[in-house]
C-alpha cells in the first residue's frame, strides 16, 4: 500500500513539474520553420534594374527564391535607358523599393534620398557567422562608407576592367610561347611583336571610353593611390608630402596624369598602328566581335590580340564565342614603366621592375636589391584594378514604401544563397560580398578572380562632391570625340592635359565651391 | 518486484521532468499510435543550385496531421557526406549527386527522417535574347547578321552552336543556310528563315530555341523606292487602321510605266487609314521628298493627306501627283491613332495616308475605289536657278537655293525651300528649322552662283522670324545682325570686313575672291526645336555710294616661292616606305622629284628635311603634285589635313591651306605639337591609301602660294625680336619664325641680355645634328633687288676659337650669291662686324640665307654657335 501510495505520489509530483518543462508547444500557429520566412507575408516588394552588360536574368531568380523565402512578392522591372534611373532618383520621382542603376549615386545620396544601409552591412546572412560588412571586398566597403559612418549604397556587380588578352590568337601567332606583359613598356613591345605577326594588336572603338580603364590605373599606379583620389577632392600634395586643398587647380599637373596618357598617346595615336583599321568606324560591340575573331562587318578580318574590357565581356559576346570560341583571360594592367621616376631607385631597369613585378604576382615581400619602400610602392601599384563596381549601385529610395523588407532582400542578395543565384546566372561571376563559386570556372572567369583579389579599387571618383556637384573630371579634351578619339586622331598627351587644365581651370573656383553646397 | 518497478516508473518520469515531452508523447510514444515526418520514402529528383527545403508534417500511423509539433531541418550532407548550410529554408547544392536532408521535430518524441533529393544538372542553357534582336521580316537580297544573345546555366560553348535554316513553308522541309563570318544572305522573297539557337551544357542537357523570321520582298530592290505598289508585294506593305476598307492589287490602272497598282475600295463607305507597316528602306532621310501617284476613279472629288497634314485634292477619274516634304513629316509626322507613334524621315514606319469627301465625318462614300502608284522618296528635281540674275549670290527665293547651301551640322539645322513664306515679290525662301534647341551653328554657302565678290560692297538679304524670341546672324570679323521677331530684317554683310575674317565652317579664311564655303553663323540658341527661319534671295551689291569696293583692291602677282625640294633622303615613319629623290620623273620646271615606294599597305608618312622656305605664314597655301604611275587612285596628303585622290597615270595637285597650320589642323608626327605657319619644319606627307607593297609615286618640289603685293623692295632688317616657336625664342636649339617671314632653324635667342646687351639676335648652332641639321638664319623671299648686306655676329662659344659662316643670296632655291666667313683666334664675347658688297646688284625674288658651317664637324657638346644681329640688306 505504502508503495502504491509512492507511485501515485510520483504521478502527482510529475503531473505538477510537467507544465513548467519545455514541452511542444501545441500549435502557436506559425508556420514559420526556424528561417527568416514570413517577414514580407502579403508584401510586393519593387526592384528596378539598369539592363545592361550583365542582364537581369540572374535578378528574376534572385527575387523568386527571396519570394519563397520570406513569402512576399517582387516585381521586378527594368530601365533599357542609360542614366535614366539616376536621374529619376535625382528628382526624387522613382517609386521603387530598391534601384539598381548604372551611374553614380552619391549625388542623391548627399541630398538624403537614400536611406541609410548600415544595418544591412551589420548584419550576418542565414546559416553564415560573419557580417556582409565583414566578409566582402574590403576597399569597397570601405569607399562607400561615409563621414558620418553610415553607408548607403550596395552594388550590384564587382565589375573590374583590365587589359583581356585573346589567348587563340596569341597562342597561334606565338607558337613558341609569349610573355605576358608586366609592364607598360613590355606591353609596348609585346604590341610591336603582335604587330609583326600581322595582328591587330588592340581592338577598340574610340566611340567608347574602354581605355580609361588603362590610363586612370597607370596614372594612379605612378601617383599612388592616396594622391590619385586626392586629386578628385581638390587636394594638393606638395613636394614635401603635405596635403593641401588645392584653391590654384596644381593637382592638374599631377605627373602622374602626364605619364598615363603619354602611354596612352603612343598605343592609340593611329599612325602608330597598333590599333584596329577601322577603330574609328566600329560601335563598340562591333570592336568586341572584331576582338573574339570575327572580324569587323564582313570587311576586315583581321584577328585582334587585346581589348581593355571590363568582366562582362564575356556576357556580350558570348554568341560569338560560341560561333568561334577563342580563349579569353584578363590580365592585370601592366604597371606604367616610368613609375621608376618615382621609386627611391630611379635607375631601376625596366627589367628589373619586371621582375620585382613577377615577384610580387608569387607572393614575395621583398626583393633583392630594392628598398622596402619602393617594393611597397610597387606592390600598390600591382593591387590597382580599374574598377566599375561603384557605377553599378544599389539604392534605397527614402520614399519607398517597403524600406525593411528592401533590406532584408539586400541581406539575401549579399548572402551566400544570393550570390549562388547571381554566380549561376553569369556563368561565375559574383559581387563584392564574399562569395567565390566553386567548381570549375572558364579561363575569363577565373583570370577576373585572381585579379580581384586584394584588389584597390580605381575609378573616376563621383563620391567626391568637386565630381558629383560641380563636374570635376579628370580629362576634358575640349572637341567631344573623348580622350581616345583625341589621341587616336594625334592629339599628344601634353594637348590633352593642357587642354584639360584649360578647360578647369577657368571653372576651378567653382569646382572648389562643391565643398561649400548643401 | 513492485520496489524495482516503482522505481523504474519514477525514474522514467525524473527523465521526463528533464526532457522536451508530452504524457501524451511519452504515452503514445509507449503505448499509443506510431508519430513520424512525413517525409516522402522516394528519392526527389532537383535541379542543382539553390533549392527550396520542402516542409513536412508530424503524421500518425493514418497519415493524419497532428499538430503541435515544429519539424524542422536539422541537417543537410552533400553526396561526400559534407555538411551544407541551411539557410533561407535552402541549401545551394552544387554537387551532383544525392543529398541527405535530416527533418526531425523541434520539440518532441518523433524519430527523424531522412529526405534523399538527388541533385543534378538537367536544365538546359537559358537563352536571353532582347526582343529586337531579329528584324520582322528578312529581304530578298540583303544581307544580315547573326543574332546576338547570351546563355547562361555554363553553356558548353562548343557543344552550342547558332543555325540558320529557310522553309519554303511554315513547317516544310528545312535547307541550312550558308553563315560566313556570322553573315548571310537572303535568297528568297517567300518562305521562312528560321533561327535556331542550340544551347547545351558540359552536362549534355539541350535545349533548342527556335524563332521565325518570314521571308519577304519585291522582285527587285530600288533605291529609294517606299512602296512598291505596282507589284503584288506592295500590298503586303500596306495595313489599314480600322480595317473598314480592303486593298488588292491590279493591272487595271498603272502609273506611267508601272505594272500595276493598289487598288483600294471603300466597300461600305466609312472612314479609314493606309499605313506604312512594311518598309524595305525605312530611313529616306537623304532626301528631300515623297512623291505618289493616286488615282481618283469615282466621280467626285475626293480630299488625301498624311495623318494630319498635306492635304491634296484628288480630281475625279485622274492621277494626281502628291509630292510631300520631308521636313514637313519629321515635324508633323504622327500615326492616326497612336500618339507615341511618329513617322519621320528617319524611320518611315506608320506613316498614315487617309482619304475623304466629306469634311465633317472624315469618310468616303460607300463604293469609292482609288488605285495607288509606287511611292518614291526622291531629291528635288532642280538643277538650277530658273534664270541666272548677275546679282545673286543664293536663290533662295527659288528651289535651287535649298541646292546651294547646308547646315554646318546637318543635325542642327533641317533646310528646305518654301513657297508659303516669301519676301516682297519672290516665290519662296530658304525655310532654316533648328532641330535640336537652344544651339546656333553656321550655314554654309556650299555653291554661291557668284563666288568672287571682291568687287561689290556687301552681301545682303532678309530674314523672316515668326518666333518669340530674337535671332542674329554674323560672318566672322562683321557685325552681328539681330532679326527681331515677327518681321523681316535687312541683313548686309560688308565685303571691306569680310575680308579680314571671314571664314569658313573649319575656320580657314576665305577669301573675297572666292566665297565657296563662307560660313554664316546663325545664333539661334534662343529658338526651341521646331522654329524656324526664313532666308530670302542673298545679292551681291555694289553700292554707287560707296564709291564700289573692287577699285581698292591691291595689285600683285601670283608666286609660287620653292619651300623644298624633298631632295634630302627623308625619314619614313616606321620603315614603311623607302624613298629616292629621282631625276627620271620630275613636274615641270624641277629638277627631279622624290619617289616613295611603299613596304606596306598601311599609311606612309614621309617627314621633310629640308626647307628652303620654313616660315609660311604671309602664304595662302602649300602646293605640290604627285605623279601616281599605277592604274588606280592612290590618297596623298600631309598630316593630317588635305587628303587629295591622286588619279592614276597623272600629276595631281595637292593644295594645303595655310590656315589649315593655323588652326591646328597640323601636327608634328612625333611630338603630337601643332605645326605653325611660321615655321613648317616638322610637316609629314601621308600616304592614305590605295597602295599597294612595291608601288611607287612621285612628289614633285613642294611650293608656297600668294599673292605677293609687296613688289620693289629695296631694303630691309631682320626683325629678330618677333622669334617664337611653340616653346617661345629662348629654349632649346629649335625651328623658328619671326612674324616678318624671317625663319631660323637649330637656333635659339637667350644669350646676349646677361653681358649687358639687348640685341634682337639668334644664336645658331654649328653642332652636327643626329637629324643632318645645321644652324641658319632664312630670309622670306623679297620682291626687288638687293646690292648690300651687313650684319654683327659673335658671342662665339667655339671649340678652338674659329668660326665659319656662309652668306647665300637664292633665287629659286639656287644659290646664286655666297660670302664665307671665316675667322680664326675668336674670343668668346667678341664682337665683329660682316659687309658685304655684291659685285652685282641682285634683281627678282631672292632669299638671303646664313648658314653655320660648323667649323669643329662635331656632333657632340655645344659647341660653333655663333650669335647673329642686326641683319640688314640694302
């Protein structure tokens, strides 16, 4: 009896315990299975896109798969029209939740029409343990975060532009095996041996402006990083490293815009032929077929060598390629040879900066014979990568109506699911957030990968307010036909710079203005 | 027993205290129906990538849900047994193979349940194409391009190819097509051509993307012909807005010589439109109107226009001719219907024929039958003015004006003559019409019927504005002439301020002897797109009370002075030609001619050595001929300007302006520097093209132009002072010129101020230049005579205290003069002074040359310069 007692006091004891312990919860109605999902339930989320290099392909499954995941709607729509949508966000007149457009949006950004993304930076996508702001580029990051320490703009492309080699042709004509060229003087060369072979060694259209991807990476390359981006905020290095705002427009005669386009004006100028025949008749995609082999307009079939192009060229011409497939890599810029003016060694051959060059690209901190300084000067100049990362920007209106949910589909869009989505849909490619495909990458991608990393971003740089307010620049060439054009039909480097200076000069005391605006 | 027992149940409900479950659980669990996930027991078959985690419940032995469990997704373990990360409610799988997903319940006592999804690539490539990317139809004859498009999904770029395949019908047999060089063309006006794009990935899935493209076309293309209604296609060009009419085509009546035409009914009456939907050559842009023929074969007069505009009476049973201007429909073009929609002569497409006999109701009466001829953009039929007047300059007054000029930037300015706009008595005006606003750009008086005006006092016209806002016109170095709005304005250009800056759309002067080309700047920046201007007929006008113009003008002689004989062997940019200088071949008077025989097709650029004349300035051009020996035209011109087709088997002059110099037009092949007028040294020839590995052509002497009206001179100083190059006078051992025409080479003039001196002095080097230059001091070539030259030299830097100088006297580019200098034992700041009586005066057109005789023959250092002053001939 005592001992049935026992037992049904245990019965009781359990029967008390038993609701304080975590027991399932019998139904608390959320379907909610342990993921984000159900934040957006009943929601249409808009998304505007520039259709451009990359196309939108990539962003229509990236929606669905936000769609399944946090149960709402997107639409996505699309701008065919360059510049349209920063000029809609300019004014103010965009209704859409997120905008990814190609340009500049540091205009509205100063204006507060963009809302403030710190927190989609802070924050650690699904299933991984670092922070957007932790794992992606670093430099990007970093450029796009303000004075005040909130960031606005993402990005929707890590776009880099460099010198692409077509590796059919070059592998064709030099049977015996080539250098890849470390420095400007080699491309020099290596462009006069191309020559020789009865190749174009450039395919460009000078109705394009590809080749500010070489001559603003040289010119930063022999200034150095930190007084190239001076040079967009008005200020002034003097000769003993001091930094000054620049109230007289001296930065216009930074060496290191002279010797860029020096290198420039003996590659484009056209007598010098090392450009396509018809470089001044083709479009731009034309002078991309002519590149990957199939000449220009039934006319001139005449294989090209190079192209400076950016990563989405693959993208447009891949129906060429499949056509005729050539073997396309990127190269990084070879560094501008007369850097040496600037080293502690000036009398390094451009020998021996090749092969300080060659050390670097394996991974060596020092080399014999060169001062740490100078190595570290190189070693800058090497991570220099012309980069269109920033004109392909994301924005969130401060108008929009679904500003939470815009974020977390930009939380998506930087995890890596989201990347996964984008990498697929652009045969390997991916932002700046991190992510690296796995698998087997076509030799074009890869060659981007091994570009980009440890890369220092270089571009025009519109988050300057003397660029973005006033229209400081870096070249005028005064007659429209851009610098390409100018050198291209024999304008000399000094006329373009003179030209330049001209041309700012006489608005400088605006331009310096754009610090005092609102 | 009981013990033991108890104690096990009070151990059991210890544990329970401590786990995550129900009596229910636990009563089930023990003695109650089975709980499991209802997670399927076949394996799933998916696409690789980023899946979404499909949801399962908690079910009994029934299959019926029981609620109140959570069931989540502990794990998911790729095919190598690696775990994978589960976010988002997916997983990105990129290994092909089976993957294991671990479902169990949050809370409570379920057995897990493993999902099996095997993975794999079974989705071919997906195509993007952009909607425009085919035309609609394919043209008989033409040739076309490959698509562009992209695949992604990691096309397998060797596997996928692009095919192109034609049908004689929908679905018939299919015969590919040739594609070379992602071009081809297309054979027949019937059928389809059908564009298959193969896309396959490493995986071997495909997918073929196919699209059609009909096939389409008359039986011959003509240029400039729109619509071809006297053949059956042209029906097929045409569409109806409303389709209340219906079209065919008939033999029954024919323009001219046409086979047929279109033959539209109006079967119930009604109202409708004929529109261009099909058009073979959409952009007529180059011309200046459409022309069609109508037949009107009923018996009342019937009323036609483009939608909304040029509205034509058709005469019962006859043709009319309708003739319509270009420029009206890029203006007024517009679709009946469609705002968005506008014809123009860029893009023909949509525009809108409509046909009526009553006003109110925009309709025809039922049973109207009209036949409808070829439509033809053309050029305006005229040739000429319709009677040559002695004063006029620009007919605008007539069609012939239209012919006459062009709009600086054609994009600017839309010309056209009108007959609705005229001043006073005339029939028409020249209609300007900005097309893009608030911009000024300049007409061009292409082909002035009177092109010397040297002799009349000014050129005057009127202008029409009917705009708000005010516009002006000036020729550069006249006065700007404002035209009020809402009247005409005298405009009179003065021939006196022509002439000192008048100019044409490239900025080289044009002289008053020769007007083709003057550019008049029209500053309409304050107009909007779509105003316009009215110019009536321009004269040319000799005021009696100006006392006429043409007595002023100076007298002279035309010269052609020599500026080189190309007889130096030259320097070939590249290596891409070798050169000669040969005396089998030579143009009249020279004694030979310098023959460029090419190494290659691509461009020769032949840089001069040797002038005999460097300063050009006082000049109106360059002159030199090319002899082209091959039977095809080879291009000749200097870099970068007067690129001339050389004929083959002639002599051909080629002309450059010296004004070219001035404005820029001219670089230095090297240094990319301008070239001045005041110093040519640097100039380039080119060879453009038509060239071919092994042919040679010749240049003849290269002579300077002008006018010369400074004639008898009979004395004169070097003005020295005036030096300046693009580097100014002081500098490096540079070519020189002074604004009087003197010219230096390998010299400069920044010696003398620091030992207390101030000449105007050069300074020539006597170093043997890497390039064959020597220092020396030019004069122009004077018209008069000469018996005297003196001048002071010296500030010496010598190498062992000798100088040498040569003073020439040339006529012709021969010497016919010379006095050496030499003098040995020089000190360095020495100053001598040079006379020179010449045994016989010199008479005619002379030049007078210093050239330094380098006396050490020493290409290195700096030393022989020799400083020269004070040059003075007498």
């Amino acid at each position: 009896m005592k001992k049935l007692r026992f037992i049904l006091l245990m019965l009781l004891i359990f029967s008390m315990v038993l609701p304080l312990t975590a027991c399932p919860d019998p139904d608390d109605g959320d379907d909610d299975w342990g993921n984000s999902g159900g934040g957006g339930k009943g929601k249409t989320l808009t998304i505007i896109c520039y259709e451009g290099g990359f196309g939108t392909l990539w962003l229509n499954d990236m929606a669905k798969a936000f769609e399944s995941a946090y149960d709402c709607k997107v639409v996505v729509k699309k701008s065919y029209i360059n510049g349209e949508l920063i000029a809609l966000l300019n004014d103010n007149s965009i209704n859409d939740d997120i905008v990814m457009a190609l340009g500049s949006m540091d205009a509205a950004q100063n204006r507060g029409l963009l809302v403030d993304l710190s927190d989609v930076y802070n924050a650690t996508p699904e299933g991984e343990n670092e922070a957007i702001k932790d794992k992606m580029v670093q430099a990007i990051y970093e450029k796009l975060l303000t004075e005040d320490g909130k960031i606005y703009q993402m990005n929707w492309a890590n776009s880099i532009s460099s010198l692409v080699l077509n590796k059919t042709v070059l592998d064709r004509i030099f049977p015996e095996g080539y250098k890849v060229p470390n420095t400007t003087d080699e491309l020099i060369a290596f462009a006069d041996a191309i020559k020789a072979k009865g190749v174009y060694p450039f395919s460009i259209s000078t109705s394009i402006s590809y080749w500010d991807y070489a001559h603003w990476t040289w010119w930063a390359q022999y200034d150095g990083y930190q007084k190239y981006t001076d040079y967009y905020y008005g200020i002034y290095h003097t000769p003993d490293g001091q930094r000054v705002k620049d109230t007289e427009g001296k930065v216009l005669e930074n060496q290191g815009r002279l010797e860029a386009v020096k290198v420039a004006e003996k590659l484009l100028k056209k007598e010098n032929g090392y450009l396509h025949k018809y470089a001044d008749s083709m479009t731009w995609q034309e002078s991309q077929i002519a590149f990957v082999g199939q000449g220009y307009a039934g006319q001139d079939m005449t294989e090209c060598a190079m192209m400076v192009n950016g990563d989405w060229l693959q993208n447009e011409v891949q129906s060429y390629l499949i056509q005729k497939n050539q073997e396309l890599v990127m190269i990084k810029m070879p560094i501008i040879s007369s850097i040496v003016n600037t080293l502690e060694n000036k009398n390094m051959t451009d020998a021996e900066l090749s092969a300080v060059i060659d050390a670097i690209d394996a991974g060596e901190t020092s080399y014999p014979g060169v001062s740490q300084k100078d190595f570290d000067r190189l070693v800058e100049a090497r991570r220099m990568v012309y980069s269109a990362t920033f004109d392909h920007c994301i924005g969130v209106p401060a108008k929009a109506k679904n500003k939470e949910l815009a974020k977390e589909f930009l939380k998506f869009m930087a995890s890596d699911m989201g990347q996964a989505i984008y990498a697929k849909h652009l045969n390997g490619l991916s932002m700046a957030y991190g992510y690296e495909p796995t698998g087997t990458m076509n030799s074009f991608v890869q060659s981007r990968y091994d570009i980009v990393e440890n890369m220092i971003p270089i571009c025009l740089d519109f988050s300057s307010p003397l660029v973005h307010r006033q229209g400081h620049t870096a070249y005028t060439t005064g007659s429209g036909s851009g610098l390409e054009g100018s050198l291209y039909s024999g304008k000399s480097a000094e006329w373009i710079i003179n030209d330049t200076k001209t041309t700012l000069l006489a608005s400088w005391e605006e331009i310096m203005k754009a610090f005092e605006e609102k | 027993m009981k013990r033991s027992l108890a104690i096990i149940l009070a151990t059991l409900f210890v544990l329970m205290s401590f786990t995550a479950c129900s009596v229910e659980d636990i009563i089930g669990g023990l003695f109650g129906p089975k709980l499991r996930i209802n997670v399927p027991e076949e394996t799933l078959q998916a696409e690789l990538g980023s899946f979404d985690l499909p949801k399962y419940q908690v079910v009994d032995e029934d299959n019926l849900i029981k609620a109140g469990y959570k069931v989540i997704v502990k794990k998911a373990v790729d095919p190598n047994g690696n775990e994978v990360t589960v976010a988002y409610n997916k997983i990105n799988a990129i290994i092909p193979g089976v993957y294991t997903i671990t479902y169990g319940v949050e809370e409570g006592k379920v057995k897990d349940a493993d999902l099996k999804v095997e993975f794999a690539d079974r989705t071919a490539p997906t195509l993007d194409m952009k909607e425009d990317a085919l035309p609609k139809y394919y043209i008989k004859d033409m040739q076309y391009g490959l698509p562009t498009y992209s695949l992604s999904g990691d096309p397998d770029l060797e596997a996928s190819y692009i095919k192109v395949y034609y049908m004689a019908e929908l679905n018939g047999e299919k015969a590919e097509v040739e594609v070379v060089d992602g071009f081809f063309t297309i054979e027949h006006n019937t059928g389809i051509y059908q564009i298959v794009i193969h896309a396959e990935d490493a995986a071997g899935n495909v997918k073929e993307y196919s699209f059609n493209v009909e096939a389409t076309g008359p039986s011959e293309v003509v240029e400039g012909k729109v619509l071809y209604s006297d053949e059956p296609f042209g029906v097929s060009q045409l569409s109806f807005l409303w389709n209340v009419w219906s079209m065919e085509y008939s033999t029954e009546k024919a323009w001219g010589e046409e086979a047929g035409s279109i033959k539209v009914t109006a079967p119930s009456g009604g109202g409708d439109y004929l529109i261009l939907s099909k058009l073979i050559q959409k952009d007529v842009s180059e011309y200046d109107e459409l022309v069609l023929r109508i037949y009107n074969a009923n018996d009342y007069p019937v009323y036609t226009g483009y939608a909304w505009f040029g509205d034509t009476v058709l005469e019962p049973n006859a043709w009319t001719e309708l003739v319509w201007s270009l420029d009206d429909i890029d203006i007024k073009g517009s679709h009946p219907s469609v705002a968005a929609l506008k014809p123009t002569s860029k893009n023909l497409e949509n525009f809108s024929l409509r046909l009526w006999d009553d006003f109110a109701t925009n309709t025809v009466t039922a049973g109207s039958e009209f036949y409808i001829s070829a439509m033809f953009a053309k050029k305006q039929d005229v040739t000429g003015p319709s009677e040559v007047k002695d004063d006029v300059i620009m007919y605008f007054d007539e069609p012939w004006g239209y012919y006459q000029g062009i709009s600086g930037h054609a994009i600017v300015y839309k010309l056209s003559h009108v007959t609705d706009v005229k001043y006073g008595e005339e029939a028409g005006s020249l209609k300007v019409t900005l097309q893009r606003g608030k911009e000024g750009n300049n007409y061009i008086l292409q082909n002035p019927a009177i092109t010397d005006i040297s002799n009349y006092d000014y050129i005057e016209f009127y202008v029409y504005n009917p705009n708000q806002a005010s516009v002006a016109l000036q020729i550069a170095g006249c006065d700007a002439v404002t035209c009020a709005p809402g009247e005409w304005t005298q405009v009179r250009f003065m021939v006196e301020q022509m002439k000192e800056g008048a100019t044409d759309a490239n900025g080289f002067k044009v002289k008053m002897t020769d007007i083709t080309n003057l550019a008049i700047y029209l500053n309409t920046s304050n107009l909007v797109a779509g105003e316009s201007i009215y110019f009536s007929q321009m004269k040319a006008v000799d005021d009696p009370n100006m006392g006429g113009n043409g007595s002023d003008e100076p007298t002279g002689v035309e010269v052609d002075d020599l500026v080189s004989r190309l007889d130096v062997p030259t320097k070939v940019y590249q290596d891409a030609a070798s050169t000669e200088y040969v005396t089998d071949v030579k143009f009249g008077e020279d004694e030979g001619s310098l023959k460029v025989t090419a190494n290659a097709t691509g461009e020769i650029y032949v840089t001069i050595r040797n002038y005999e004349l460097m300063n050009i300035a006082s000049y109106e051009y360059l002159t030199f001929r090319v002899y082209n020996p091959t039977d095809h035209d080879i291009t000749v011109g200097v870099c970068w300007w007067a690129d001339t087709v050389c004929k083959a088997g002639e002599w051909t002059e080629i002309q450059v302006p010296v004004d070219a110099f001035a404005v820029g037009k001219i670089d230095d092949l090297y240094t990319g520097a301008d070239i001045l007028p005041s110093n040519i040294s640097g100039l380039s020839l080119r060879v453009l093209g038509g060239h071919q590995v092994g042919e040679s052509i010749y240049f003849s002497h290269m002579y300077a132009h002008k006018t010369e009206t400074n004639l008898g001179v009979t004395s004169g100083s070097a003005d020295l002072g005036t030096l300046t190059s693009p580097e100014g006078k002081e500098g490096n051992y540079l070519s020189r010129g002074t604004e009087g025409g003197w010219s230096t080479l390998y010299s400069r003039s920044d010696e003398i101020a620091e030992f207390g001196h101030e000449f105007d002095m050069v300074t020539i080097n006597g170093k043997l230049n890497a390039d064959g230059y020597v220092g020396r001091v030019c004069s122009p070539y004077i018209n008069g005579n000469v018996n005297k030259i003196s001048f002071s030299y010296g500030y010496a830097n010598t190498e062992d205290g000798n100088i040498s100088l040569t003073v020439n006297i040339r006529m012709g580019g021969k010497v016919v003069a010379s006095k050496v200098i030499n003098d040995t034992g020089i000190e360095k700041y020495q100053i001598m002074d040079f006379v020179w009586e010449l045994e016989e005066p010199i008479e005619g057109r002379f030049m007078i040359e210093i050239v330094n005789n380098s006396p050490t023959q020493k290409a290195d250092g700096n030393k022989d310069r020799i400083s020269i002053w004070n040059i003075i001939w007498e």
